[in-house]
C-alpha cells in the first residue's frame, strides 16, 4: 500500500489521551483518507506541547474537548493495570462525532470514549474500529467482570487493529473476536526522526558525559518511568549478581528517568556498594535520543508492559535490547541471538548472564545494533497509519 490517498474517507478517531510518537501515524493516516481524519481528545489530559503538535499537523480537525470528568476508584498513577476503576464522562463528545459525520469511527480500548462511538453507530450507522494494546498477561488481573463487558463490546465492534501478536491472541482466545476482523501493527515509534538525531550527537557530547556519569563501557541503558511494575528493582539484583560473581564484570548500568522508585534504587544501590551504576534524571523527550546515544544496550525489564515504546525507539537508534518477556513487543522486535535476548525479570541469574556475554563480547554488539535499525524499519508510523486504514477498511466491508 503506497502513502498516496487510496480513497477518500471521513475517520474521527477518538482518543482521550495519547503523546508524540502518536502524531506522525495520524499525519500518515490522514494522508491515506484524503485529509480527512479528525481527531478528538481531552483538552484537561493531553501535554501542551502534544497539542501544539497535533494541531498544527490537523488545524481544525485536531478538535480538544473540555470539561471531562473522571470517576476514578482505585488502581491509578503507576500501578499495574486493572486495580481500579475509570469512568470518564466528556461533555461535548456526541456532538463533536455528529459534526464529524464520520463514514468510520476508531476509538482507544473498550472503554474510555468507545461507548459513545457505540452510540453513534447505533444511531447513524458508522462501523467501529478499536484500536487494542493488551495483552493476556497485562490483563491477567482483568476480572469477570470486565472482562464480561469487553466480550459484550468485541460483539459490537466491526475492526480491531491491534499492537501485535500477543495483543491479537488475547483479543481472539479471550475475547471471542474473529481474527479475520482483526489487523496487527498499530504500535510504532518516530523512528526515522529518532534514528536522525541519535546520529547527530556528537562524540565530545558523549564522553563528556560518559566522564560526568563516570560510565564505562558497555553501558546498560534503562530509559523510562521508575516504577515497580517496569521491573527496575530487579534490574539492579540482576546487576548485583552479575558484578559480584563475574570475572567479565565491566561496563555500567544507566537509569535515564524519575520516579518514586528512585530513592530506593539509590539506597540499594549504596547499601549493597553496588559499582558503576548511575541516574540521569529525568530527560525531555526531545533529547531521549542523546541517551540512546550514550548507551550501548538497553536493557528494558518491566513486569507488565503491552508495547514498550523504549524497545522500538532504541532499536531506532541501533541499538540491541535485552527485553522482558513481559513486554508485549518482543515476539515482533527481539530476536534472541540477532539483536539481542529476551529473559524473565523475576530471574536475576538469567539476566546477569546476559549482562555477561554482552560484556565479555563486545565486538557482537554493532551487528546487533544493525539488526534492530533493520527489524524497526517493519514498525513506523507509515505502517501503522496502513494497518489503522486497512482496519477502517475491514470495518466498512471493503476489500484490502
């Protein structure tokens, strides 16, 4: 499928809350319908910076809602998923899918705002397309319940375009959705911009900050929230074993990020005299590449994740990844022995021994770094952009 607009269609995709990677898919997108995608989102949700983006890409048709209100029981903040309830109640939502007069609607999961998007096609006619992350381990804790409810809306629905494989199984095993209505590939990071400006860093920049850290090399690279769920206590045990027990037990371990996990990372960290581990801080996305840079693997152990976007985005800037099995992207982006090695995070011996053939074979990394750039190229915005308009197209009975 080329970027040129294969038909022209009018597709309001509903979605509360979403942050930079997701612009450039819905500027391919809008390329792929004729200018006619229109976006609707929570104005009180949404960073400046995300709007100033989408807005000047879409003008009008970037259209912020206001006035949302959110009950909320439990769960919340950086906890694993489904430990709560969130019912979001927007003002102005019917109305601004009405004015759309959209021949699709896509909406984010199967709540949040799909209800609404229900409604209108109960009324009016306009096939639904969900656009779906989880996956059967990020919602093990999903209850009947909700778990009820989601089968009653996969009922109603007539597309969904999922992240991957893992979220396609558990849309179809656990579900009950027909994987013939179902499309994969809507998850994707900036890449080529990300790639072009990890490559533009220059080499005074980096070891100056190699020396300012006090990094030696291989370094290790964390990059993300520091929360329990992405498994960043277990990274550091997993560090632990590896330099207490290894002859090969040189490089770094580097957490780019902030969080309320942070002090007691930094406590460990002193009280186990643990060598050559270091904190960035908190970097805005718009300099995250200097620190895929500065890294030489990412290491990405999380407990529960459906698409890590570090994963993609590292791999963007060449570099290899040790990746959790927990993270719903691997079986797509982490090839075990090409670019890179996936483990379980609850098993510190594994991956120390991944921390040790990284570095007692450094000259395997580069191609490894190689591997990822060529894997990613698979998962860009343009490639989502087609699976979400092969997804529209499904829902409205046309042939792809």
């Amino acid at each position: 499928m080329s970027a040129r607009c294969t038909s022209k269609l009018s597709v309001v995709w509903l979605n509360p809350c979403f942050l930079h990677y997701r612009v450039p898919v819905y500027a391919a997108l809008d390329r792929l319908v004729g200018n006619g995608l229109r976006v609707v989102f929570s104005a009180a949700r949404m960073m400046p910076s995300v709007v100033a983006s989408i807005t000047q890409g879409l003008g009008e048709r970037a259209v912020g809602l206001s006035g949302e209100l959110q009950l909320k029981f439990g769960g919340g903040g950086d906890r694993f998923a489904n430990q709560g309830y969130n019912f979001p109640f927007q003002r102005g939502l019917n109305k601004a899918i009405r004015h759309a007069d959209p021949d699709v609607i896509i909406s984010e999961g199967f709540f949040q705002w799909t209800p609404a998007a229900l409604w209108y096609k109960r009324k009016h006619g306009a096939p639904v397309v969900v656009s779906y992350e989880r996956t059967t381990h990020t919602e093990r804790r999903a209850g009947s319940i909700r778990t009820a409810y989601r089968r009653w809306v996969a009922r109603h629905i007539d597309a969904v375009c999922c992240n991957g494989l893992l979220s396609m199984e558990y849309c179809t095993e656990v579900l009950g959705i027909n994987p013939a209505r179902c499309v994969t590939g809507a998850m994707a990071a900036d890449s080529e911009v990300l790639a072009a400006r990890c490559e533009a860093v220059s080499a005074q920049w980096l070891a100056k900050e190699r020396h300012a850290l006090g990094l030696t090399r291989p370094v290790f690279g964390y990059v993300g929230r520091l929360v329990k769920r992405k498994g960043v206590r277990e990274l550091l045990a997993a560090w632990r074993v590896f330099t207490e027990r290894s002859a090969a037990a040189f490089g770094s371990l580097l957490f780019v990020g902030d969080g309320p996990e942070r002090q007691a990372l930094e406590a460990i960290t002193r009280q186990n005299s643990l060598p050559r581990v270091a904190f960035a801080g908190a970097v805005d996305y718009s300099a995250v590449a200097e620190y895929y840079a500065l890294c030489d693997v990412l290491v990405m152990p999380t407990l529960e994740d459906n698409w890590s976007l570090v994963v993609p985005e590292a791999m963007a800037c060449s570099k290899p990844v040790l990746c959790s099995r927990f993270n719903g992207c691997w079986p797509e982006l982490v090839k075990d022995g090409v670019n890179g090695w996936t483990f379980d995070p609850r098993d510190p011996q594994e991956l120390a021994r991944l921390f040790e053939t990284c570095s007692s074979q450094p000259n395997l990394l580069p191609a490894m770094g190689r591997a990822s750039r060529e894997i990613v190229k698979d998962y860009s915005p343009q490639h989502a952009a087609e699976a979400f308009h092969k997804a529209c197209l499904l829902a409205l009975g046309q042939h792809t």
